[in-house]
C-alpha cells in the first residue's frame, strides 16, 4: 500500500489546525456543564471578527435522553447564559440557548442548541 505524501500533508495540516480552535475544550466545558448527561449531535464553528476583536461562533447542538438526563438538560440550560467558562486563551464573551425541543416518546429526549462567541484574548 502507498501512501501519498501530499494526502498525508493535508491531513497533518487539518489536524493542526483544528488544535488551535478551542472547539475541543469548549465542547469538555459544556459537557461538564451537563452533568456528563449529554450526547454531542452536531457542532458548526466559523471565524468571527470586528474591528477590535477576532474569534469564533460556535453553534452546538446536545441531547438528553432519559429522566435523568432531560432534569440535568434543564439545569444545563438555566446555568448556561451566566456560567463563567475557562478555556484556554479565550472569553467566552456571549453565550445563548437558540432551540430546545422536547419529546415524549418512547422515552422523555431534549435536544439543546446553543450558540457561543469566543474571542481570542491577546
């Protein structure tokens, strides 16, 4: 089996790129949050900017399934635009819950949106 050097490359160059957004210790901090009672269904990060800061929107999406797990999903929500975050060199300077949607059947399920503006500090 050959390896292409230039698919590799890229590959490397992703990974290290990905190492310097803070997606992963944002995602930690707000599974912490939960309660370790949610599932990550899907995360979305773009670049932000203005004309004296930069940083990223990061839009996640958390699930909670079962009785346990919904109560911690509304404690989650009720601590989540108040709670001081500590990631690695940057301020979470706003942080939203945009959707919850609730379901009954089979078992009691939330699903969270939420929305964060992390700025990177200098």
């Amino acid at each position: 089996m050959q390896i292409d050097p230039n698919t590799d490359a890229a590959m490397l160059s992703a990974v290290r790129r990905a190492s310097r957004t803070p997606w992963m210790p944002l995602l930690s901090a707000l599974l912490e949050l939960a309660g370790g009672k949610a599932e990550l269904v899907r995360h979305s990060e773009r670049s932000w900017a203005s004309v004296t800061f930069s940083g990223t929107r990061h839009t996640v999406v958390l699930a909670f399934a079962g009785p346990v797990p919904v109560a911690a999903g509304e404690q989650f929500i009720d601590a989540l635009p108040e709670h001081e975050f500590t990631i690695p060199r940057q301020l979470v300077a706003d942080a939203a819950v945009l959707r919850v949607d609730h379901s009954m059947l089979p078992e009691p399920r939330m699903e969270v949106e939420v929305q964060l503006l992390l700025l990177d500090e200098a």
